[in-house]
C-alpha cells in the first residue's frame, strides 16, 4: 500500500473507531451502524483489498464484528462497574445469541449484495420507528420464558451477525419492549455484544477462510488491518460515551437512538435500490 494510501487508511480508520467506541458507550450498539457504512466505503475504492460486490459487504461486516469484540469489552466493562447490567438476562439469553451469531455468516455469505442489503435496512427502519414512536410497553408485560427467549435472543444473534452491526440494535428495543430500563438495556446489550462479536467473528473466519487466503492482510472475510486501528481507537473513546449515556434522560437516549438508525437504514436500503435497478 503506497505511502499515501497508508496515511489516508489510517486517519479514516481512527476516525471510524473513536466515532464507533463513543456509539458504542452511549448506545449500546457496538459501533457497527458507523463502521459498516464507513468500511464499505472505504473496501469500495480498493484502498484496501481488491473487493467487489457482495464480498466488500461481507468483509465490512466481518470486520465490524472484530471490533466489537475490543469496543463492547470496553463498554461492559464500564457498564458492570457503574452496576447497569441485568445479569439474569445476559445469563438467559447469552447462549442463544452465541448460536445464532455463529451461523449468520453461512446465511449471509449465500445472500446477493442487493438481498444483504434490502434485509438490514428494512429491519433497522422498521426498529427505527418503534423506537422514535411513542409507543410504551404494557406495563405488566415482564421477560419472557425459556421458548420465547430462545427464538428471539437467536434472531437477535443472527440479525446481529448478518449485519455486523452488534446486538444493541435488537436487544435494545427486545428488552425496552419487556419493559427493562433504556439504561439497563443500554448496559446489558453492551455485555451481550462481546460474545455475540465472538461467536460471529469465528464465523465469518471459517465461511472465508478458502476464499480470501492470498488477500495480504485478510483472514476469511476479516480485514485485520482496519480491525487493529478501529479497534485500538474505538476502546478508548467507548468509556467516554457510557459515561455521556448516564447523564442523559431515557427518552432522549431512545430518540437518538431511532435517529442513528433511520440514518442507517434509510442510507443502506437507497443503495440497495440504486444496486437493482
């Protein structure tokens, strides 16, 4: 990679990474509603491998959910000592979301760029309104049993995984929905999101490990090089955004949330479209 290349690489990496670690904190999300789009852009004008297609999105999901392994442990961390985290719920739905992160990367590699992109995007914008809406839960409405929790903690795992934009997007309004405290929620999504991005990062290793061995750089579909610069910036800054995150009030966390993924999905669905026609 020219001189050039390398400096530009790394500045947007760094910038990706301390945008996504103070996402992270703030919102639970694992920073990867900043890091996909921003890897895709970064993949699409081979400044980094040369991708085309559906493996620039494969390789910018994988990669995300590497980081979420450095930015969510950061987060966790500082979520478990300021004592948000509802550890009945991490010990209950954890498994699940393990099995289903660790297959989303065989579903997703057999999906088109177009379909991969359609599916996200309308997931996030349908989660998006609820979010921004005035709806509350009933308020009787408490956790589910085992069957339920098993169905939804694995779609949350493989939505997660599928879009490697970490488990805050699903485990957030699950847990608001079953009337858990945004800021509980916030906590306990962030500690669910590191084994999550273990589970999916192991994954889309293996589902990749035939495809990208010549790539310099490139281990299955996780580009290690962006991994270690996001991530290194990303753990510093998640801190800051959890401690942001306790100073706000709920429903103000709730409507940026919504407002972050409106922006998201709104962006990945008008590419999706512009790949179709």
């Amino acid at each position: 990679m020219p001189d050039i290349f390398f400096t530009l690489f790394t500045l947007f990496c760094l910038l990706l990474g301390c945008i996504a670690g103070f996402l992270g904190g703030l919102l639970g999300i694992g920073g990867g509603v900043v890091i996909v789009p921003g890897l895709i852009l970064l993949l699409s004008y081979q400044i980094t491998p040369d991708l085309e297609g559906a493996a620039v999105v494969l390789t910018a999901v994988a990669s995300s959910l590497a980081t979420i392994i450095f930015t969510s442990a950061s987060a966790a961390y500082t979520q478990i000592k300021a004592g948000y985290v509802v550890w009945p719920v991490v010990k209950k739905w954890a498994l699940f979301l393990v099995i289903g992160s660790l297959f989303s990367s065989q579903i997703a590699s057999g999906m088109s760029e177009q379909v991969l992109r359609m599916c996200i995007g309308t997931f996030l914008f349908t989660v998006s309104l609820v979010m921004l809406s005035r709806w509350s839960p009933v308020a009787h409405r408490k956790l589910p049993g085992w069957p339920l929790t098993a169905t939804v903690a694995t779609g949350a795992g493989l939505v997660s995984g599928i879009a490697g934009i970490g488990g805050g997007n699903v485990v957030v309004p699950s847990l608001i929905y079953f009337n858990t405290p945004p800021h509980n929620a916030t906590a306990t999504a962030s500690t669910l999101g590191f084994p999550i991005a273990i589970a999916g990062t192991i994954g889309y290793v293996l589902s990749g490990w035939e495809i990208n061995q010549h790539v310099p750089g490139m281990v299955g579909y996780v580009y290690w090089p962006a991994v270690l610069i996001i991530a290194t910036a990303s753990f510093i800054t998640a801190p800051l955004g959890v401690k942001v995150a306790h100073r706000v009030k709920q429903h103000t966390l709730r409507r940026y949330f919504g407002m972050l993924l409106v922006i998201v999905s709104v962006r990945m669905l008008f590419r999706a479209l512009s790949i179709t026609t």
